[in-house]
C-alpha cells in the first residue's frame, strides 16, 4: 500500500526555527526590561554607542583645535572650560568616546573568542593538547598584569594597535580556564557521543555541538572583560603608554596630569575623562550582573506576591 504524502508548505520548518528564534528574542528582551540592573546597562551603553557613533551631533567645537582662552572655568560656551592650551574639554571628551569604546569592543571580542578556542579545545581534545593548553593558561595567569603591560606597551610602538594587541595579550587566560571547567562539563554528554559516532571532525564537534551550549558564559566572558579592559586602557594611556597624538579619554588624563590641572584649579579636565571610564564601566557592569541573574535563577532576587503573607 503506497504511503500517502504529507503535504507542506514551503518555508514551514524555516519558519518554525525562525518563530522559535524570534520568540527567545522576545523572552530575553522582556527580561531585561524586567530587570533593573539591565535596563539602567543597556541605556548607558547605548548612549556611549550614540555619542561614539555621531560625536559631532553633540560637540560642535574641534576637539584638537587651540584657539580659546586657556585654562577657563566651565561656561555657557564650553561646558567643562578649556584645556592649557585653549582646547575645548567638553569636545574632547565627547570625540575621544570612540577610539575608547572601539578599543575595549574589540579587545572584549578577541580575547573572549581566544579564550574560547583555546579552553574548549583544551576540554574536549583533552590529553597532551589538554595538559599543554592548560600550562599556557596557567602561566599567563600567574604573571603580574599591570607590570606584563606597561613592559609590552613600553617596548612596542604606542598607538590604537599596540593597545589593542597587549590587551588581549593579557586578558584572556582566566576566561580560558573557566570554559575549560565548562567544557568538561559537556564533553561526556549524549549530543557528543552522538556527534563523534556519526564520525563529525572535532573543529565541527566544538564550534557546533559545543560553542552553542555556552552562550551565556561567552557572553559573561565579553562584559566582564570589557569591564576590566575600559580601565586598563585608560591607565595605560595615563601612564603615557599610549599615542598621544590620538583622542581618548586616557591621553585626556595623562595631558590633565602632566599640565597639572587639578592643581591649577581646571578640575573638569582630569574628572571628567575619570567619570566617563567609570560611567562605561559601570553600564559593562551592570548589564553583566543583570546577564547572570536572568541566565541563573537562583541568582535572581526573590519578589514577594502583593497579598502573600509575611514569612
């Protein structure tokens, strides 16, 4: 007896994964609207995104261009008064917002995805490639950060790629080492088991069976990295590690510095560029411990029902 055909319409299975994508989409976006700690990240992060993208919406003056009274307190005309050299502060802070946010996006991205190739990999080849990752790990980091940068960027020629490369160079061991734990987690898991038996190469095994399943570690991984990268970056150029000749807002405090400002009574010129790190940080942050509490439930803060009561 013949069996009779299904009938189906074209795109159907295509839909169906696409409803289920566009429904997890909607169930994370109502969390983070949910979640206090997510909301006040996401519109910090998207004001930095804004002011990085169209700066010159915002600050009509040239950041680079001397041509005011120098050393002037805030006013109708510069918001954060001028520099010692007749530089508008309030331009240069709204311009150097870029190259800053630039930098700390992409040393997250990188040393997040160095991160993952090599504990993961660790995990799942395990043996000698195991033991030899591991040691690699293990020894970048047992070394002392902040000195391992200031030698790097000392003997390297300063600019956006040397901070870029040093960076990474140093900020993605400890996130190796967590996905690795994660990794041999899964590795004796049933969808594995059935990958290597159906014969699939290992690069296929990690990056489809297994990168997958630990999306929000990898997400978790890039946040706090950016948390710690914003910071590094601006003490690095403070310390005159950096380009000078290249606007961000550790080359604003280390001129803020070498000039003097706090002394000279020009405290906008070294707070302002501080508060902006410490602002981006804290959107990192905050959309961080909000990424936890809505990927772990118990770490989530237990609301009592209006009406139930009192324990």
């Amino acid at each position: 007896m013949a069996v009779p055909a299904i009938a189906t319409e074209p795109g159907l299975l295509g839909g169906t994964d696409a409803a289920r994508g566009s429904q997890a989409l909607r169930r994370f976006t109502q969390a983070i609207v949910r979640n206090r700690k997510a909301t006040a990240g996401v519109i910090i992060l998207l004001i930095l995104g804004f002011v990085a993208a169209f700066p010159g919406l915002i600050a009509h003056d040239d950041p680079q261009a001397a041509i005011y009274d120098q050393s002037i307190g805030p006013s109708a005309q510069h918001l954060l008064g001028t520099t010692q050299l007749g530089q508008d502060v309030f331009a240069q802070l709204i311009w150097g917002t870029r190259l800053t946010l630039i930098v700390t996006v992409v040393v997250s991205a990188i040393a997040t995805l160095i991160s993952m190739v090599i504990g993961v990999t660790a995990a799942y080849v395990g043996g000698m490639t195991d033991r030899a990752l591991s040691l690699i790990t293990d020894v970048f980091l047992i070394l002392p950060t902040l000195p391992l940068l200031i030698v790097l960027a000392s003997y390297l020629p300063p600019g956006t790629i040397t901070l870029i490369v040093v960076l990474t160079f140093t900020s993605w061991a400890f996130q190796a080492r967590q996905l690795r734990s994660q990794g041999l987690s899964l590795r004796a898991r049933d969808f594995l088991v059935a990958a290597r038996v159906r014969g699939e190469k290992t690069s296929y095994i990690i990056l489809v069976e297994m990168v997958p399943t630990m999306t929000s570690l990898l997400v978790a991984s890039f946040l706090g990295l950016a948390v710690f990268v914003v910071g590094f970056a601006a003490g690095l150029q403070f310390l005159g590690l950096g380009n000078s000749t290249e606007l961000t807002w550790g080359t604003m405090l280390y001129y803020a510095e070498q000039s003097g400002a706090l002394e000279a009574g020009n405290a906008w010129w070294a707070l302002a560029p501080g508060a902006a790190v410490a602002f981006m940080g804290a959107g990192f942050a905050l959309v961080n411990y909000a990424f936890d509490e809505i990927s772990n439930p118990a770490l989530r803060p237990v609301r009592r029902r209006h009406g139930s009561p009192a324990a």
